[in-house]
C-alpha cells in the first residue's frame, strides 16, 4: 500500500480518536484497537466518510495474543505500518494503603504492557522513518495518591519509551511520550484535539534533535 498506516492502541472519543483524525487528515490509513465495538464503529464510520481506509478491533489489550494477532493483521493487510500510537491508562481509585499488589499488576499490564505486545507485533511491519509515539501525563512525576497505580503506569510507559527509542534508533524508528501536563478538557488548553495535535508534532521532531520525552503544557 502507498499510503502512510497509523495504528492506534486504545482508540476512542478521547485522546486515541483524535491522533486517528489528526493523522488521517495527513492521508494516513488507520488501524484501531479499543475495549468499546461501539465508540469503534463510531469512530471509523466518522472516518471513512473523508475517504479514510480504516479497520479496527474490539478487544482487551491485555490480552497478549488477541492485540498482537490484530496489530500483525494490519501491518500484513497494509503492507506497513509508520505509526505505533499507544494510547491506554486506567483510573483505579485506590491509594497506596488499598492498592494490593494485584490489582498494581494488572493496571501496569494495561498502561505499560500492552505497549511491548503492540511493538513487538507492528516491529516487522516498520522500517525506517517509523514512529512510536505513546499519550503521556503529569501523573508520572505528580501522582495522586487517591489513584496511585495511575502514577506508576505513566511512569512506567515513558521510561519504556526511553528504552524503546534506543533500542530502535540504529534502524531509524524512533519514539516519543508525549507528557500531558494539564487536566483533559472538552475546552481550554487541553482538549483533546489540541493534545493529539502536540502528539502529531512530537512524531514529525528532526531527527538531530530528537526529544524522547515532550511536554504539553497547552
């Protein structure tokens, strides 16, 4: 396929539906991946009336072999992949005298985890000029101690990108965590359009001066 082919983990209404939007409108075709069939449907249907080749799967990203089988799926379907956008966290309200080692694990397996599965299914699919790019916050250096695992999990996922960037560098695929600092909103500065258009720009960095890690700060 000719065209450029974004894949976006942890797409909907929010953040992950925009970054699809925003790099559709580059030309890009784009692949989804959410728990919701509904905001799915949703989302593409919204899509492919701009002319936009769109798939996507309903599944837990948690499930190591259902995420890897489908980002595998559109990496042969298009022939390529150039983008890896991952976007999921969970929200557990639960401070560090609650939180069971458990219940850590599993939301680290979601907002840092799934991340590896991703990769490592998109990796054949990438070549040189391909990007990762990953939906950061300011939970990472300020997290909340009513969600403490939220904290961990941004941390968690931006140091990976760190690893991820350096790994891939010599073969010309590089990644970014684009860190939010500010509280989504519908208006303001942190609506989510404006955060997927700062997630746009941290993926087309010159290469000389790369950034692993760009804030947003509205």
């Amino acid at each position: 396929m000719d065209v450029p082919v974004i894949v976006v983990v942890g797409a909907g209404p929010g953040v992950g539906g925009h970054v699809a939007e925003r790099f559709a409108r580059d030309g890009y075709a784009v692949a989804l991946v959410s728990r919701d069939d509904g905001q799915l449907q949703d989302l593409a249907a919204e899509l492919a009336q701009h002319g936009t080749p769109v798939v996507w799967d309903a599944l837990d990203v948690t499930d190591g072999a259902a995420l890897g089988a489908a980002v595998a799926s559109y990496g042969r379907r298009f022939g390529r992949i150039d983008v890896l956008h991952f976007n999921p966290s969970t929200y557990r309200a639960a401070d560090p005298l609650t939180l069971t080692p458990a219940q850590l694990a599993d939301d680290v397996a979601l907002g840092v985890g799934a991340l590896l599965t991703a990769l490592q299914a998109a990796r054949p699919f990438m070549t040189d000029g391909a990007r990762v790019t990953v939906t950061g916050s300011m939970a990472a250096d300020q997290p909340s101690p009513a969600a403490a695992s939220l904290g961990v999990q941004k941390a968690g996922v931006r140091n990976l990108v760190r690893s991820i960037d350096q790994a891939l560098a010599p073969d010309g695929i590089r990644a970014v965590s684009v860190t939010v600092r500010g509280t989504l909103s519908t208006e303001g500065r942190f609506t989510p359009a404006k955060v997927a258009e700062a997630i746009h720009a941290a993926a087309h960095q010159p290469v000389d001066t790369w950034l692993t890690e760009v804030p947003f700060t509205g």
